[in-house]
C-alpha cells in the first residue's frame, strides 16, 4: 500500500439549534466515501454558539 495520502478542505455552515447533527451527518458521509477527517475548526458567533466548521479529510491514494 502506498504512502501516499491526498487531503480536501470542505467547509459547513450550520444553524445554531442542530449543528452537532449537522457536523455528525457531514462526517458520516465523508467516512462513507472513505475520507478520515484530520483536523477541524470551528468559527462561533458573539454568543459562542458555533456557525461554521472548516475539516480537513485525507485518504490514501492506490
């Protein structure tokens, strides 16, 4: 199995009532094509509920 890895961004705005199943649905479906998720970030509005989350996915290249 090769070394290699490729990685992609992907970014999410949520609304603020439902975003863990907003996050959990979008990370369901990456895990689904078979992209791991690496690192997150998480951008929160003035009432420190979160609104945005950048993640960023590999997998290995055949």
């Amino acid at each position: 199995m090769s070394g290699q890895w490729e990685y992609q961004f992907a970014t999410l705005a949520v609304d603020a009532g439902n975003w863990d199943m907003q996050v959990n649905d979008m990370l369901a479906r990456w895990s689904a094509q078979g992209w791991e998720p690496v690192n997150h970030t998480a951008l929160a509005d003035r009432e420190g509920f979160p609104v945005h989350f950048t993640f960023l996915f590999r997998h290995r290249i055949a």
